[in-house]
C-alpha cells in the first residue's frame, strides 16, 4: 500500500533538459512543485574525463534504471527484432541528459514549422512522402522565437548569429530564423583543421559558421569557461562550463524554496479520478511505494519513458492507457536520421586530440529547404557538421580505409600514423513520421518492476534515404575539397534502434483526433496533464532537438502559471 504524501500544486516527472527548465518559472510564479527524479544528484567528481567509463561502461553507477528498461526494435512489424543495446544513452540525474549530451544548441529552421503548407506551395501537395503522417506545427517559428531567446539565456548558449531582425550576418547561420538578438557568449574557438574545412566550404560558395553550444566561452552566470581539454562527449564537465540543467535552472528553482527535488523517485503510473482528471503520481524509491498528489501533473522523462507512464497507466477512464482515448499514444514516432556518415582519412594531422563535439564547423546550404528541390527526390536536408574531438579507444577503432589489415602488426602501424588524421562528419537530416512507425508496449521484455518496456517498430524510408545518399555526396565534395585521400561512406540507413534524438509518440496539435497533445503541451484528453520533451515534436528539422525542447518546456510552463486561476483539476 503506497503512502500517500502532502499535496502539491504541479508534480514534475524527470529533472532533465525539459523538466529541468520547467520547473523554474513556475516556481517563480509563486508555485510549489515537487520535483521528482529517478536519479541522484552528480559532483565534479562523477565528470572524470575517463573513456572507459563514460563511452563503453553504463554510468552513472548510482542510479542505472534507464539501462534496465531498454527499449527493444524491430524495423516493421516482419522482420525480427534487432540486437538489444546493453546502455541506455540517455541519463539517470539531476539534469538528465544534459550532464553528458554534446550540447550543441540549434534553434529549429521556419520551415521546419510549416513543412506540409511550404512544401505543398513551392513543389505541390504531391512531394509530401506516401504514408508520411506529418503535420504543420500548431504555430510557427516566430511564436517559438521569444522563448528561444530565453533559453539561450538562462542556461547560456555560445555562438554567433547569422540574422538578427532579418540583418544578415555571414559569420553565423545565414538561414536561420530572424533572431531579437545575438548569443550572450561568443562562439567556442575554431582549429587549424575547421579552419581548412571552411575555407574548403567557401571556396564552393557554401556558407560555413560556428555551430551554437550551451557551453561557456567566457565566464558566465559565476561559472567557468570552457577549456577544451575533451572528454565530455557522453561526460559531464568537471569545470562547470556545460550548461546542463543541474548548474543551471534547477539551482536556481531551488533558491526560492520552492522546489522540492525528491531524488531516487522512480515515477511508475499516473493516476486520474474518476472525471478523467490527473490527481497525482505513484512512485517508488527502494522498493518503498509512494502516492505524491498534485493540481497538475507534467511528464518529462524523454521520448520512450514519457509515452511508457501513459501506457501503463490504465484506468477506467483510460483503458488503453492514459490520455490514449484516440490511440493517438506511441504513434508519429520517429528517430533523427544521424546514420550514414562519411569519414575521411587526410595526409596530414588535424590535431583534434583535445576539443569537444560542439566545436565545430556547420554547413546549412543543403539543410531543410534552404536549397531548390524541383529536380530531386526528397523533400528536407541535413545539416553538414564536422566538429573536433578524439580519444585514444575511439581512434584505434578508425577505418583502415583498405589500406591496411584490420588486425596484427600492419594494422597497428596504421592506426598508429593515421589516428589523428581522420575526421567523421555527423549529419543530421529531416525525418518524418509514417503510418507504420511507431512505439508501444513490448509483449515480453519487463524491466526489474515487471512493467513491460518500450518496443520500437520504426525504420527509415525512402525520403530520409535520399537526403542520405545526397548530404553525402555534398560530404564527401567538402572532404575532398579541403585534401581528403580517402573517403568513405556508412550505409544510407534501415532500422530505426534506440536514439537520443526520438521524437513523437505524444505529438502536439490543434487536431485532438491526430495528437496526444495541444497546441500548449497539455493533453487533449486530460487537461491537468502536461507532456514536456521531444515527444511532442512533429518534424525534427536538420538539427538537434534540446534547445527547441527546452523553448517548449518554458512555454508550456508559462502557459500554465498565466491560466492558473482557470485550470481544470
Ligand atoms: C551522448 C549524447 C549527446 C547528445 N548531444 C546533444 C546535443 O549536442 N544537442 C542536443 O540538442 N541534444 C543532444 N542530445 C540529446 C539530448 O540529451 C536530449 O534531447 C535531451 O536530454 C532530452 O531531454 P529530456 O528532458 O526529454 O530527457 P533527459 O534530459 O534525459 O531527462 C529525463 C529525466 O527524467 C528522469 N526520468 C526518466 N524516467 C523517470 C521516471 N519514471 N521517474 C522519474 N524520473 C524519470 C531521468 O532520470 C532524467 O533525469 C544528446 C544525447 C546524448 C545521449
Ligand atoms: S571541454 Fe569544455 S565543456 Fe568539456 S569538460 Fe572541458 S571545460 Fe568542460
């Protein structure tokens, strides 16, 4: 029998990059909230720069509950499942995944709100992808925008801007949105090698910048700048200078006394009263069951942990699961297509054994509809991106390009003189959601609980493929432009496996019949229920989803204090 708890007003499920940011301006507008998370605060000194630990190993050792409860996957519905991963990317912590994640900041491109309405305009209604279940954003970019800029200062982001009310400024993105105004920190320093990359860039007439990072390059907020020593790629920073939620929001939600952060609560089912309506979470901490009521109840615990509560939380209200009344929970999943990189081996060192993934190199001129698609394939675009960072057991797994053997005495020589002369360019292209791609339970694998994981049913189709075989072939120009002797390329991708960047499964919309959630991030079905993270996403752009997650989760935040007198509970 659980205990029941004092009550709240809002009840925060995961203290990540979404819920991490939530929680502030609500305790600001004078709200109590009970933040509850499945991990245990981390120190400086869980941000050892060791490799083994971080890249090969499940850390940390305190709390690894996202490593019991995996999701399996499988490509569609007959084929078999893959191999299970045996780590979880993402983190169990206070801050979540923003303690180790690359923290690459990217605003969304417009188009990326307005997919289908552009699209029909410019090509016709004809070049959206068969099956695709894709949307329009419920609101455009410029409604984002504002929060956005927030973000980019509450938790500091580095970088330089390209539009600032529609003045273009060649050393940033060219084809981002119009911004109110510039990065509060200049962007992370470039290299001898980034440099030869965009030089190679400019000389095709593409347009090269600095990719934007939440990571200090001045002192900012009292906290350190960054130093480049590396290590932080699936590693926290033990200098303070990655702006994860832990130095950032959550301190200073905590400062007003406001928040009560429980750690080690692992939230399992959402509860509703018999009108529908949230009425609080049943969560366990070593073993001990607990009831933790609240007004209103906001989920934040990534893509497959946010649509798994749902789904377990049956009741006769919801007897397939909460708020999953139009069976609209689990679907428009999608992946960021990330795979089908290429890799380049050069005749000279490019001196990337300190620096980290967010220091970098972007090229945009062939990302979402920056470039005329009448004549090709495929609707969207990847964004080119090539970044400065090596440790030693990554680098001795490098390509031999069939140069060498991939063992003995030939091969350590290799590996030995080329280490530091090869470079992987990550490329992270549009992805849509399709009618068959989707998340639900799995019918057999169980976490320690005995509550069944995620299953992923999801592949790639043929538009994501044809922006992969195109942004390599633009890749694979670019290497070869700046002196690359060898190039090679991964497969143009399949399956859709466990990602960091999973979007869907709870999408927002204005149409209750298509999405989990409104236009605000509150559920249709259930108006005290709010649903913060990428799952709400409906299009992933060509860049990664944090900062567009963590605009949202103020938003929906806001929202809420701004209709606090007329919600629903
Ligand atoms: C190695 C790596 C690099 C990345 N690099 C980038 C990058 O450069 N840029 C970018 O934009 N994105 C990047 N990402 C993705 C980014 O980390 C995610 O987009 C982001 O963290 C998602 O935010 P979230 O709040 O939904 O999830 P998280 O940040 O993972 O937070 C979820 C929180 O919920 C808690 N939780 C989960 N289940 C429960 C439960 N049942 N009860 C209580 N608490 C629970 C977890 O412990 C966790 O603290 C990267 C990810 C990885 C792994
Ligand atoms: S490279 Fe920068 S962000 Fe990474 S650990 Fe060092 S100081 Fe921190």
């Amino acid at each position: 029998m659980a205990t029941s708890l004092k009550g709240t007003d809002v009840v925060v499920v995961g203290l990540g990059a979404a819920g991490g940011v939530a929680v502030l301006p609500l305790v600001q507008a004078g709200l109590e909230v009970v933040g509850l998370e499945a991990g245990t605060w981390l120190t400086r000194r869980d941000f050892a720069p060791d490799e083994l630990r971080n890249n090969y190993r499940g850390w940390p050792q305190a709390v690894q509950k996202a490593n019991h409860e995996i999701p399996t996957s499988r490509a569609n519905t007959s084929s078999p499942a893959g191999p299970r991963l045996t780590i979880h990317p993402m983190q169990n912590a206070v801050g979540g995944t923003t303690l180790h994640y690359w923290a690459q900041s990217w605003r969304l491109n417009p188009w990326d709100f307005a997919l289908v309405s552009r699209t029909r305009r410019r090509y016709g209604a004809s070049r959206i992808p068969k099956g695709s279940t894709v949307e329009d954003w419920p609101f455009g970019y410029d409604e984002l925008e504002p929060y956005y800029d927030k973000i980019e200062y509450e938790i500091g982001v580095s970088g330089h801007a390209g539009n600032v009310n529609g003045t273009i400024d060649a050393r940033g993105n060219r084809f981002e949105g119009p911004r109110t105004r510039g990065y509060p920190m200049p962007p992370l320093r470039g290299t001898d090698f980034l440099e030869k990359m965009a030089t190679a860039a400019r000389s095709f007439g593409w347009h090269p910048f600095p990719g934007p990072a939440a990571i200090n390059t001045r002192p900012y907020q009292n906290r350190s700048a960054c130093m480049y020593h590396g290590f932080c790629n699936r590693g926290g920073c033990h200098v303070d200078a990655k702006n994860s939620t832990m130095v950032t929001t959550i301190p200073r939600a905590q400062a007003t006394g406001r928040l009560n952060l429980v750690t080690r609560a692992h939230v399992t089912t959402l509860e509703v009263d018999n009108n529908g309506l949230m009425t609080g979470v049943n969560y366990v901490t070593d073993g001990t069951e607990y009831f933790q009521p609240a007004k209103v109840v906001l989920i934040a615990g990534y893509t497959y942990e946010n649509v798994r509560m749902l789904l377990l939380s049956k009741s006769k209200a919801f007897p397939n699961g909460l708020s999953n009344n139009h069976g609209q929970v689990g679907r428009h999943y999608f992946s960021h297509h990330g795979q089908a990189g290429v890799t380049a081996l050069f005749p000279w060192n490019t001196n990337s054994w300190y620096g980290l993934p967010a220091q970098g190199i972007a090229v945009d001129n062939w990302a979402d509809d920056n470039f005329d698609h009448s004549g090709l394939d495929f609707i969207g675009g990847g964004n080119l991106w090539v970044y400065s960072d090596r440790r030693p057991i990554g680098a001795a797994g490098m390509s031999t390009f069939d140069r060498a053997p991939a063992w003995g005495s030939a091969w350590k020589a290799f590996v030995k003189d080329n280490a530091d002369r090869t470079n992987s360019a990550y490329i992270q292209k549009t992805t849509l959601p399709y009618e068959d791609n989707y998340l639900d339970l799995d019918p057999v694998a169980k976490d320690p609980l005995g509550s069944p994981v995620i299953r992923i049913t999801a592949e790639f189709k043929e538009n994501e493929r044809n922006i992969a075989a195109f942004t390599q072939d633009k890749m694979e120009e670019w290497y070869r432009g700046a002196g690359a002797i060898a190039v090679q390329r991964a497969p143009l991708g399949g399956a859709m496996g466990v990602s960091t960047h999973a979007y869907g499964g709870t999408r927002m919309g204005d149409n209750a019949e298509t999405n989990v959630v409104d236009r605000w991030g509150f559920s249709h079905e259930v108006p005290n229920l709010g649903v913060l993270g990428a799952s709400t996403m409906g299009t992933s752009g060509a860049h990664n989803p944090t900062l567009t997650v963590q605009a949202l989760a103020w938003r929906t935040a806001e929202h809420l204090t701004k209709n606090w007198k007329n919600r629903r509970s």
